[in-house]
C-alpha cells in the first residue's frame, strides 16, 4: 500500500510536469522490473529501444527509454512517455529502419514529459 501510494505520488508528479528531473523518472521506469528491448546494429543514431509498462493501481503507463549513439563509444538515454501501441508499431518497423520508426512512433511522444530533444 505504501509503495502503491508513493509510486502514485511519482506518476502525479511525472504527468504534471512537477518535483521529479527526468532522470529520476527514468531511474524509477527501469527499477519497476524488466523491460523488452530491440537493438538496431545497422542504424547510425539509435543503439537500442527498451520498452516498459509500469502499473499503477491497475492503471497502465508505457515508456520507451531510446539510447542514441554517441560518437565514438556508448549511447546516451532519454525516455518518452509513449502509448499502448507503440511497441507493437516501433517493433514490427524498426528492422526496415530503426531511424524511421523512431521518428514515426516514439518521438511524436516528446511533449508528454519533455525530457528529450525536440529535434
């Protein structure tokens, strides 16, 4: 119950746009558990997509954390708040173009709580 009421206290905060920075959302989004990631080997910016579905109080939110290549060596992450379908749809595109599905699916989502780059 505790836990429940905090996370609810978190999710309030997230969609208000209030008290939490977007990396402690992101902190919070990948200690709920295990999520479901696609890596893209031949795209030039995305390194990888890792989709999760967070419950709270039977309510359902989805997230998609997008690590974007860096240069030389590692990625850098920022989470979208994204829709139901939005796995399915990224999922069943990002083989064609890991690029493309990004821009088709998940980055529409960047205003929800704006904690990556709008371009």
């Amino acid at each position: 119950m505790k836990t429940s009421f905090l996370v609810l206290i978190l999710l309030v905060s997230v969609l208000s746009g209030k008290a939490q920075s977007c990396d402690e959302i992101m902190k919070y989004v990948k200690s709920t558990g295990y999520g479901t990631t696609y890596t893209s080997y031949n795209s030039e910016a995305i390194s990888k997509v890792t989709f999760y579905d967070v419950v709270v109080d039977y309510q359902h939110y989805y997230y998609a954390i997008v690590c974007f290549k860096k240069e030389y060596y590692g990625c850098t992450e920022y989470i979208y708040q994204v829709s139901s379908r939005t796995k399915f749809n990224y999922a069943t595109n990002y083989l064609t173009s890991a690029g493309k599905a990004f821009w088709e699916y998940i980055q529409p989502y960047n205003k929800y709580l704006g904690c990556a780059p709008n371009e």
